[in-house]
C-alpha cells in the first residue's frame, strides 16, 4: 500500500512527499512536497482576467495575458526543487520550523519561459539590480503579510524560468498554477507561486520574509544580519532501504538521490561501517542541469546485526557533503551526512 503524504500543516498547506515516491528520477505531482506561506485552496483564476504585470525599474510597463506568454519560445528543464527547511528533523539540536525529514524534495520536468524574455519585453533600466516576485496567495494571520521575495538581476537574466507547466500538465494549483517563478538551482523559497506581479528593484526586496525568516541566523542575533537563504548545497539521501528496516541476508541494494543546486553530482561513494570505510557507487539515470542523481549501491550482507548506512557526495566543484551540517536557528540547509544515516537489521 503506497503511503499517504505527510501533512504537517493544514493551514498553509505543508506537506512531505512519502520516501517511495523520491525513488523515481521523476516526482509525481500529486505526491510532490507542498511548502506554502498563505492560503490558496480558495483561489478562483481564471485565465481571461489574470494578467502577468511587469513594474518597476524598466522602460515600458507591461501586462501580459496567459496567451501572450505562451507564444514566447518555450523552455522545457528539469529542476530538483528543495524545501530550504528540509532534513531540520533530523538536526541533534532542535530548530523552529515544519519538522521535516527528506521529503521536502522533488524532481520535475517544467515547462515555460524564460524570466529574461520578459524582462527583454519590458526593457531594464539603468540601475536595475533585484527582480521581486509576487503571488496571488492570501496572507494568512491578522499581520497580513504578503509573501514576497526577489533575486539578484543575474539570477534573474540567467537561470531563471517562469513556469506553466510540470511534468507534462498544466501546473496544477497547488505548485503555483497558472505561473510560478523557479530560480533553478535555489531553493523553493526563492521561487513564489500564483504569480502576478514582478518588480524591478535597485536592491533586493525589504519585508518580512526576506528579512526575517529566510536567513541563515544563530540564536539571539538579528536574522537579518544573516545571509539569505539561496542555492541548494551539495546532499544526499538514501531512499532504499528505509530506516529500521529488517532485512534478509544477501545482496541489499543500497539507493538514493544526490543533489547539488547549480553544481553536478561528480560522484556518491556509500559506507555500510559507520563511516569507517567507504565504496563508489553507481550513479544512475538521466543527467541534467539543476536535476538530481540517482545512485545504487550493491552491498553484499552477509553478517546479522545492526548495520549503520550513509552516503556522501561530491558535486561537479569538487566540494564534499560533510559530515554534520552547520546547525543555524531555523534549522536550514541540513546536508550532512551523519544526520542522514540510516540504521537496519540484517537477520541472522
């Protein structure tokens, strides 16, 4: 029986996509983490009213209906998108947010344009420096605060796609129908959902959640003192076999996914002892840009006992996992290797 996801939050909606379903290159977008700041299973769009507005620091504003968009060349990438809270369960020390374990973590095919067309059509002034998103999600809490974030204009002008459709559908509401912005490479917080508007700034975005929660921060300093949540580091998790598992003797396939942002996976080597020793294992499936790696590991158990696995990777610039991620006050960023080891049994 395949396993439901695991909702942590109903109100905004966030949910974890269930270990069976990140065995696949591809993630299904029904079972596809759900990360949300405001409320939008109310939202009523309707394709002949909404229009993409295009403000700020250009030479012409502009209005585009979902028709013109799609007649701009049409960009097909995959992306494997991250929770920037992802793994924070699984930290030794605990950190505020959503408890998390590794299902805040998809792979997907999106299809749509390219944020730098736009903003061709609009023309950037001199001056222009950040590019601010904005959705149609209702802010939920008496504050009403919007959830608005901006990237730098390189971001912007390079890797970055405006998306309307996932894994071969109409981007479905939940994942930010009828457009969404994704920074590829970065983390789901740079990437706002039912958008609607985007500004051209001379800096980046003041707010809230820009300022407040998206920053790597120790307790008791000023959060905005801290950088701000960005790229995806190098990671990788073991999908295959579970945690506490109690398996038969023999060859146990060892599988996962390793992930790196902007970077490669350049190799994934697999430790049966703890860490004491390690081999290559095998990376598998299609190679993309910004798209996870698949790799297996063929171990061979033949003793009975409590077995510790872990998994390490090293991307395409030479930089390692480590060992222990560098814990911060909100838990972001968990890659280490030792918080993502998993223990089983190996019957006599």
């Amino acid at each position: 029986m395949k396993k439901k996801m695991r909702v942590m939050t109903e109100r905004p909606l966030n949910a974890e996509t269930p270990i069976e379903h990140l065995r696949t290159w591809i993630t299904a977008n029904a079972v596809f983490f759900k990360r949300n700041q405001g409320q939008f299973k109310d939202l009523s769009i309707d394709l002949t009213d909404w229009k993409l507005d295009v403000a700020g620091l250009v030479k012409k504003k502009i209005n585009l209906p979902f028709e013109e968009i799609i007649r701009l060349p049409k960009v097909e990438v995959a992306d494997t998108l991250e929770c920037s809270g992802n793994s924070r369960s699984l930290l030794k020390h605990k950190a505020s947010g959503n408890p998390w374990t590794i299902g805040g973590v998809g792979n997907a095919v999106w299809g749509g344009i390219w944020l730098k067309d736009v903003l061709a059509l609009a023309g950037l002034k001199d001056g222009a420096r950040h590019v601010s998103f904005e959705g149609l999600d209702k802010p939920l809490g008496k504050a009403g605060i919007k959830f608005i974030r901006s990237i730098p204009i390189d971001k912007a002008m390079s890797s970055t796609l405006l998306a309307y459709e996932m894994n071969g559908e109409p981007l479905p509401l939940e994942h930010g129908y009828p457009l969404r912005a994704l920074a590829l490479g970065w983390t789901g917080a740079n990437c706002v959902k039912w958008m609607h508007r985007i500004e051209v700034l001379d800096k980046p975005y003041e707010g809230f959640f820009m300022d407040k929660v998206y920053r790597v921060f120790q307790k008791g300093e000023d959060p905005k003192s801290g950088e701000v949540v960005k790229d995806i580091q190098i990671k990788s998790i073991i999908v295959e076999p579970e945690k506490d598992q109690v398996l038969s003797a023999g060859i146990v396939p060892v599988r996962g996914a390793a992930y790196a942002g902007e970077a490669g996976i350049e190799k994934v080597e697999v430790s049966v002892d703890r860490g004491k020793t390690w081999q290559a294992a095998r990376l598998v499936g299609p190679e993309q840009p910004y798209a996870w790696r698949h790799f297996e590991f063929l171990w061979e158990a033949t003793t009975g006992g409590d077995y510790t696995i872990m998994a390490r990777a090293t991307d395409t610039n030479g930089r390692p996992q480590p060992e222990t991620a560098l814990w911060n006050a909100l838990g972001y960023g968990n890659n280490g290797v030792r918080e993502h080891a998993v223990t089983v049994r190996i019957k006599d």
